[in-house]
C-alpha cells in the first residue's frame, strides 16, 4: 500500500506539470512519514493501537525525532537538498504527504480492528 500511495503520487505530480525535484521531495517525504506510521502500526500484528500504545517503546520517541530533523534538513538546509535534489514543499504538499502517508498505513489498523472483532465473535 505504501508503494501505491508513492507511485500514485509520483504519476500524478509528474502528468500534472510538477518538476523532477518537486515530485521526488513529494514522493521523499511520503515514504519517510509513512515509516514514522508503521513504527506505530507494526508493534502489533493483531492488537490495534489502541491497545499497543501502553507498550513501552524506547526508540519510538527517537525515530520521530530524526525523521523530523531529517525532513527539516531536507526542506531548508540548500546544501542538503542539493544533495537529493528536492526542494522545499508548501504547506498544503507536506499536508497531502502526510495524509498519503497516514492512509496507505493506517488501513491496517482497520483490518485488525475488523479481524479482531471478528476472533472476538468466533470465541
């Protein structure tokens, strides 16, 4: 699901005028939030985050806080984005990344809602 939300986003920005630099930043930002995401979705395979959230996880605070800075970097640091050749983003593109992100993750929370509830009735 992941790879669809990018490639999608990589078709769409490039058959709708956006430069190479602009759709590789959009396609960039898409994969490195949406693993912020399954750090969270994957802690469980078949409890929902609603459950999982109490699990102690001492790098999760840590891997979002990377991530962060690297994006940061990777948006207004000229060297830095020289170096992956992006630009920066507006506020509405990191917003529709996010939002790539979240949905081509989070549809797994749904499954193991659906599936749980399902095991759940079978008992």
């Amino acid at each position: 699901m992941i790879a669809a939300g990018a490639l999608g986003s990589y078709y769409y920005f490039m058959n709708h005028g956006a430069s190479l630099q602009q759709t590789r930043t959009i396609v960039f930002t898409t994969l490195i939030l949406s693993n912020v995401f399954l750090t969270f979705v994957s802690r469980s395979f078949t409890r929902t985050l609603y459950y999982t959230t109490a699990y102690r996880n001492n790098l999760a605070p840590w891997i979002i806080i990377i991530s962060s800075i690297f994006l940061v970097l990777l948006q207004f640091v000229p060297p830095i984005r020289h170096l992956f050749q992006t630009t920066t983003l507006t506020l509405n593109e990191f917003l529709l990344c996010f939002a790539i992100a979240f949905v081509t993750v989070m549809w797994f929370e749904i499954y193991k809602w659906i599936r749980g509830d399902q095991e759940d009735l079978q008992r």
